[in-house]
C-alpha cells in the first residue's frame, strides 16, 4: 500500500525547487552582471527565459506525463534540472548561462505539473483540498525563502555556490523520489494519444476553461504589483528603496495564510461558492485600489491592507482551482494541470510587459485599472461556466 504523505511530501519539495529556482540567485545579480560583462537587461533576462521555459514546458510535458506515467516522468526531469544548474555553475561565458537557465527550467516543469496530478491520482476528492492547500504552501515558500537564501550565500561565497546548491537539492529530490513515489497513473485509464485533441478536449471543457482565465488573470495581476509596486512607493511616498521589499511582506503573508484558510474554508464551504466569491473579491480589491488611488487617498496603512487582501484572496483561491481542475479530468490530469500552468506562467510574464507599455502611454495608475477590468471579465466567466464533478461540503 502507497504512503500517501511520504509521496506527497517528495512531490511537493520537488515542485518547491521551480519557483525557488526562480529568486535565489536574484541577490547575486550584480555579480553576475560583473563576471559575464553584460548589462542588466542580459542578466534579467535570465529570470525572464526561466518563466517562459517553464510556460512552454508544462504545455508539451502535459501529454506526455498523461501517457508514460508521473514517475518515468519526474525523475528524468530532476537529473536535467541538476545539469542545468551544473551548467550554470560552471559558465565561462553568458551564453553557456543562459543554455543552463533554459535546461534547468525545461526539467523542473516536470515537478510542477507531476505534483497535483500525482494529488490528483492517490487522493479521494475529499481529501484533495488538505494535500492541494499543503503542495501550494510549500511551492508559495520558494519565492519567499530564494532571495533571503540566496543573500545569506551571495554574501560570503562566489554565486557559483548556489548553483552547486541547486544541483544538489535536483539530486536530493531524485534520490528520495526514487525510493518514495510510486508509478500512480491509474492502470485502468486508457490514455489519449498525444496531439491537438488532447488540448483541445480540456480547453472546450467551459469549467476548465474558466479556471484557466482566471489562473492567469490572477498571476497576470500578482506580477504587475510585484513590478509596479516599488513605483508607486517612489512617487507617492518618497521611500527609499531599501524599504521597498518591506512591502512585499503583507502580499505573501496574505498568499500563505490564504492557502490554510481556504483549506479550512473547504468545509463549510463548496469549492464553486468559494472560488466565485475570491474572484470577485479581488476584482472589488484592485478596483477600490485604483480608486483610492486616483482620489489620491492612498496611505501606507492602506496600502498594506490591499496588498495583504490581494495576497490572501489569491492564496484562498488558487488551491480550489488545482482541486478542480482536476476532479473534471481523470484521463488528462496533467494534460489539463499543464495548460493550466501555461496559462499561469504567461500571464505572469505579460503582466509586467503590457503593465510597461500602458505605463508609457498613460500612467502607473491604469496598469491597475486594466486589471480590475481583467479580473472582472474573469470572475463573470467563472460565474457563468464553473462546475465541480464532485462538489459537496467536505465534512
């Protein structure tokens, strides 16, 4: 018999190394700026390749995870990831760095779309909410504990170092994989050969295309206060800008209590109920926010409260759409997990590129207005489309 917590715990640590990836070498950027003798737009282009990899990839691995299983699937991907960051390590030049960034991201979508499949596969729908909300607590820590991590190394080693970290942890996360997870696609399912139709039967689903939209109009609006934020504290506060990460504290405090409280929430409330009233609660958010804004009314304490709001609806919210997505597929977990994560990862990179150019044709205000309007579209959608194979009250 399968050990689900010992599974659940591999699959999770695992999928943490993506968005880990991401931030923990964020504080060794000026050094790596130095070392390959390229400009900040080169170096950030680093972070920029990752996203967009892991975009890409969760949309081609979907398929293939559906047909060859969550095992054959993941272990490969760990040992790529560990190469890339070995690649990383040891770049001479910034195009070697940049081909290690791309491996590395290319083998750790693996984790991130095996982890609420292989949730998908060995729990019960009533026991889905408790193993999504811990997955996406410990996936949200990645972003959180990378930059401070990273700062702690940058500070008394050469940024090698954290690439040597991050192979190792790839091979860590293999080892205990290997000896842990368990082949859990279902024997009895017959899969879909891989091709268009398999996309195509998830994205004419009008459930999981509702939750699509609004995965991505939510991380679309989490990047553009990631981005913009500091812009806004520098033109209406006059606040250094060593003050500025100070403010990114409300928005993942709200992200991880969020992800507990909707857990709990589950249970009293269905998953339908609670994701229409987060996605209208977050449209409401940003609209008041922009409002507040353009009355010029905003204040630090405010401010506070809207980031730590956002963050809370979102953390609420995101579970429920993982729970769901996959109660609606039994053969396509991953295939529907994967365009799900597509969607998620590009609206993380637009938000910043089109928040950017209506920047420069308007002000820093509109960015917030477009996504009110956004997020508005998307929770009328969820409204209109959304349904739950499974929906009860999970007592």
């Amino acid at each position: 018999m399968i050990n689900k917590n010992k599974i659940l715990v591999g699959v999770a640590a695992a999928a943490f190394l993506g968005p880990f990836s991401q931030t923990v070498y964020t504080p060794s950027l000026v050094q790596l700026e130095q070392y390959f003798h390229v400009n900040t737009l080169l170096i950030n282009l680093t972070i920029s390749l990752f996203t967009a990899i892991l975009a890409i990839s969760n949309f081609v691995i979907g398929p293939i995870v559906d047909r060859w299983g969550r095992r054959a699937t993941l272990l490969p991907g760990l040992i790529v990831f560990s190469a890339g960051a070995l690649i990383c390590m040891l770049a001479g030049t910034y195009g070697v760095f940049l081909v290690g960034r791309a491996i590395q991201a290319a083998g750790i979508s693996t984790a991130l779309l095996v982890a609420p499949t292989v949730i998908g596969d060995i729990y019960a729908p009533h026991e889905r909410a408790k193993a999504m909300s811990l997955y996406q607590t410990v996936s949200f820590m990645g972003p959180v504990i990378g930059p401070v991590l990273g700062g702690l190394i940058a500070s008394c080693f050469p940024w090698q170092w954290i690439f040597g970290l991050l192979a190792a942890a790839g091979v860590v996360m293999w080892l205990y994989n290997r000896s842990q997870l368990e082949e859990t696609l279902p024997a009895d399912v017959a899969p879909m050969p891989i091709g268009i139709h398999a996309y195509r039967s998830v994205l004419s689903n009008r459930s999981a295309f509702a939750i699509i939209t609004v995965g991505f109009s939510q991380m679309y609006g989490y990047y553009v206060f990631l981005v913009f934020l500091p812009a806004l504290l520098h033109s209406l506060f006059t606040l250094p800008a060593t003050s500025h990460g100070f403010f990114f504290v409300p928005l993942t405090a709200g992200l991880l209590l969020g992800v507990g409280l909707g857990s709990r929430w589950q249970k009293h409330w269905t998953r339908t109920r609670i994701l229409n009233t987060t996605t209208f609660g977050m449209a409401i958010n940003v609209l008041v926010f922009w409002l507040v804004l353009q009355s010029k009314l905003l204040t630090i304490p405010l401010l506070v409260v809207f980031l730590l709001f956002y963050g809370l609806l979102l953390g609420c919210s995101m579970p429920v759409q993982s729970t769901i997505l996959v109660n609606l597929f039994q053969q396509q977990k991953a295939t529907a997990n994967g365009l799900y994560n597509f969607f998620r990862f590009t609206g993380a990179a637009i938000g910043p590129l089109a928040g950017g150019f209506i920047v420069m044709k308007y002000t820093v205000n509109s960015v917030f207005l477009i996504l009110a309007v956004l997020l508005t579209i998307a929770a009328f959608i969820i409204r209109k489309n959304l349904s739950d194979p499974f929906e009860s009250v999970s007592r």
